[in-house]
C-alpha cells in the first residue's frame, strides 16, 4: 500500500475536525439546549510575529443549559517554526509547518453538571508529523458515577487503538490539570496526549493510528459529555449551590491563566484573545475563605485524595 | 552623623509599614465605609522550598463601599537569597536576607469608583538594600479630574524628595501595568519603582531618601485614593454600568495572573495563596464581545491612546 500523500491526509484531518465542531455544536447548542453558538469565521494573512491562519470560532453565551461555551476550529501556517517548537525538534528550525485543531470548553450553568474541555490537534512540517489531545471533566458538585463513566470513554477510545495508551495519558492528564498553588487538580482528570508519532516512548503510534485516536477521542468526548449534561441538567438546584460553583470558577480561571500552555503561548504569540479567552467562565468569584465548608468536604477528596485514582479498577 | 545600624532601620521601615496598614484599614474600613476589614495574623517557620516569615492579611469582603479589598503586611526572612533574586546580582547568591512590605488592592462596588493597587517595599541583605513600590489607578468609567488628582499626588510625592523620580517612575508604571495581549494598559497608571538604592541608574537615592520615598508614597496614595473614593462612592449607578464594571473586572484578573510578577513569584514560591490572591476581584465576568461599546468609548481611550499622557503637563 502507498502511504498517502502529505495533502491527502491533511485533507483528511481538516475534514474530520470540521465535522467535530459541526457535530459539538448540533449536540450542544439548538432548541434542544436552550441556547445557539454563533460562528465567528476568521481569516488572517500572514504578518510580523504572527501566523497566517484561518478557522472558525463558535461560542455559546447565555444559554439555558450551557452560561459560555466554545468549539473552536483553527489552522495555522508559518514559514518558519517558533522557536518553542524546535527547542525540542532543533532538526526542524526553520521548516514550514502547519497546526490544526479544535478546542472545546463548556460551562453549563447548573452547579450539578461539570464543566468539560477537550482538544484534538495535528501537527505537521514536511515529513514530520505528531498528534495530540485529551479530554477532562471538572464538576463542582461530584458524582462518581460520572467519573466512573467519563474515564470508562476514555479507556475504550484509547483501548480501540492500542491498550497502550490510556495508562499513560491518563497519568499525563493528572499531572497536567494541576493547580500547584492550590494543591488540587482542576478535576477528576481523564486523558491527554502530546506530541505523539511513531517515535513516541512507551506508546508509537503509526499516522493512521494517530488519526484513529484522534477521531475515537473526538467522537467519544462528545459522546460523554452528552452523557453527563443529560444526567445532569433538570436536577434542581439552589442559590447555595450556585454560589459555590462560581467560586470554584474562579479556580478554573487559575489554571487557564496561569498554567494552561496553551492559553499562554495563545496569548504571547499575537493570538486572538477573545478565542483564546472562550475557555473562561461568563463568572468567577474570588473569596478569602471558601464559602461553603461543607461543599468543599464533598468536592475537595476528588481533587485531592483521589487524585490518580483508578476510577475502572 | 553615624550610619544608623541595620537593626534600626529594619525597625523603622517596619513600624512605618505596621502603621501604614493600620490607617489603610481604619481609614478604608469601618462604619463609615459599611464594612470591616478582618485581620489574619500568620506566622511561619522555615520549611523546605518556603521562606520563614510572618505578617498581618487584612481583608474586607462585601462591604457597602468596597466589594473587596486587601491590605498585606508581610516580612519575610531566608538564609539564601533565591536564584531569582540574585540573577542580576549575583554577589548576593547564598546571602541571608529580609524582605518587608505593605501591598494593598481595592475594588470598590459601585462603577464610577476605580479599583487602586498600591505597594511599598523593602530588601535588605546584609549591607546591601533596596526599595521598591508605586501606585496605580484602575478606573471603569473613567473621570479626567481623578486622572489629573491622581497624578498630581504622585508627582508631589517624588518631587518631595527628588526631582528625577516622578518622571522614571511614571514611564516604568505605564510599562509595567500593560495588558500585551489586549492592546490595554490596566488603567490610567500612576508610578511604580523598582530595586532603588544608591546606584541606581537616573534616580539614585540615599538610604534615607528611600525611606523618605517609601513614607510619601504610602502616604499619598492613602490621601489620594480616599479623595477618589469621597469623590465617586456616592454617584448613581446603573445595572448597565455595574455589568460593565464586571466585565472590565476581567481584565483585572488577566493582568495578574497572566503578567504580575508579585502574583506569579508568590505563586511558584510556595506563598500564601489567598493572601496572594486577595487582589483578585469578588467577581469577574469573561464575554466573547464587548457588553457596551458605548461604554468602552468612553473608556478606551484611557487605555490606548492616551495611555502615557503627561495628565499634569
């Protein structure tokens, strides 16, 4: 069999996550949801100390079911890769390259339903090529159920490609959603992955397979998520409740801000901010003290305690 | 005239800065501002990766004049200087050391009020000091007179004790408190200072002037932020203005945990997070698009093209 030709396959990625966030959007915003995401279609040519690009940008704000969430589809091309990039790489300084991906964050506004983020992307300059992504789930009223659940959809996508590979991004997620000043994760986890090709340690995977993950995981994140929202969505909640959800809120503006990676090379490479910035909650409260010590005592084991807990074992 | 001993000088910056917090708080808190600060004594012993010290986080939270506001006396001591400290100074490296201030930050609620920000500190290591602070004005809907009052005080500040001050002082506040990702400044600045002492280059202050320094300026921004504060609390506001005032709060929240190096040095330290923390807002909102674009016409301006204006010129 030949290998596939560069375009063919990047062809093939840009159709796949251009579905997804049809897909995201259909599921997540419409009548159904109380709510629309508006697409926001970009286009930017190349200029100094930033990329030519394009992509579309759907955000969601003041819905019934979801307060702020955004699906974002974006590509990037440059001349020459950055030099975060090929600190790593330093074969590839000065290559041609080219990113693709979606991004997803929703906030529903029910304290009972957690906030989900998930991220699917591809890499390529020339020959080289890596994949990466993940998905996590950050509640503010717990169930275990839900974790249970979310990580069972982790382990089956992950599993569909080789068994490799959830052992290890699921520890990768762990480690990643870590709010070191706060001495908590930003939630009870799930998988996520970078930079993975053929070369990777512990868990090489071909093109195809990197492409299968990345379609097992888009697919499997939504399939999740939808799960957890429905579960979640009528169950009544109190003004108690929603305070303490939007305390924590502001804990997830923490991690983006001062930890995400991605937000901050977003944000000091001439980004735009505003799609960056889609992952922040419409609120977030800050308190000297916790609010709600009680609330804490159900949600805090989970971000500690059971951090890394083997929640299919 | 003797060199005043260390010991006596440490004395002095410190019943200076004691002080300061006391008035900060009585002043900014009590029945006439319908809201207390609650004051949290901490000390802490050495532990590994921490630094030994103690100090006084007063805190006022829903108060009727001001949402939420922080004065944080802290002093700490170590027995080497962190690598952060002595790369620009390396002759420190592994010198045992002090460091003591006062840093305060206040979000009033209603939105013709402006948040302020205000620090004054102290290094010493051995023979060898430095000092530090400034203060700088956050206006939501913003007034030319309290721009102009703001500005006025800080350079009578400086110029009390030399003429060099204001000017440096002005352009690294202008510098220093600018949102890149944003294209904003913070606010309409004020001053801000950094690592002064007898060598400095354009402004070098003896130890008493710095001293001197430190008083005028913890001074002046309590008598200038109390005339504001007089000026604005009692104005009518709005729901529309109010809501404005959050998203812009949001911005807030960027700054300092995107960019301050106080936040982001405390953080990574192992500091006390919420006293770290005390300057974020009650409550902050995110949205794709600008509320009120009449609103940011207003106050725009302040932030881009004015920015840097010579207000008292």
């Amino acid at each position: 069999m030949n290998t596939p030709s560069t375009d063919t396959r990047i062809t093939a990625v840009h159709d796949y996550l251009t579905g997804l966030q049809d897909r995201l959007c259909n599921s997540f915003g419409g009548a159904h949801m109380g709510g629309e995401f508006l697409r926001d279609r970009w286009e930017r040519p190349e200029a100094q100390g930033k990329l030519r690009g394009g992509g579309i940008t759907a955000v969601q704000e003041g819905g019934e079911v979801f307060e702020r969430a955004g699906v974002a589809f974006s590509h990037v091309r440059g001349a020459q890769l950055p030099p975060s990039a090929t600190a790593r790489n330093p074969q590839l300084a000065g290559r041609e390259f080219l990113a693709m991906g979606v991004s997803v964050v929703m906030h529903p506004r029910n304290p009972h339903a957690p906030t989900s983020h998930a991220n699917v992307r591809f890499f390529s300059a020339g020959d080289i090529w890596w994949f990466g992504g993940g998905f996590d789930l950050t509640p503010y009223i717990p169930y275990e159920e839900d974790a249970v659940a979310w990580h069972r959809a982790a382990r089956d996508a992950c599993d569909a490609v080789s068994p490799a590979i959830y052992p290890l991004a699921r520890e990768h997620c762990d480690e990643y959603f870590y709010l070191k000043h706060r001495g908590e994760a930003r939630g009870i986890g799930g998988i996520f992955y970078d930079d993975v090709n053929e070369t990777t340690p512990g868990m090489p995977l071909s093109w195809e397979q990197g492409f299968e993950l990345m379609r097992r995981v888009g697919n499997a994140y939504h399939d999740a998520y939808r799960e957890v929202i429905e579960r979640r969505r009528h169950i009544p909640w109190t003004e108690r409740e929603r305070r303490y959800q939007l305390y924590r809120r502001g804990r997830y503006v923490e991690f983006n801000l001062v930890f995400d990676r991605g937000t901050l090379f977003g944000l000091q490479s001439g980004g735009r901010t505003e799609a960056i910035l889609m992952s922040m909650p419409a609120e977030a409260h800050w308190a000297y003290r916790s609010p709600d010590e009680e609330m804490d005592a159900k949600l805090l084991p989970y971000l500690t305690t059971l951090r890394g807990k083997d929640w299919l074992g």
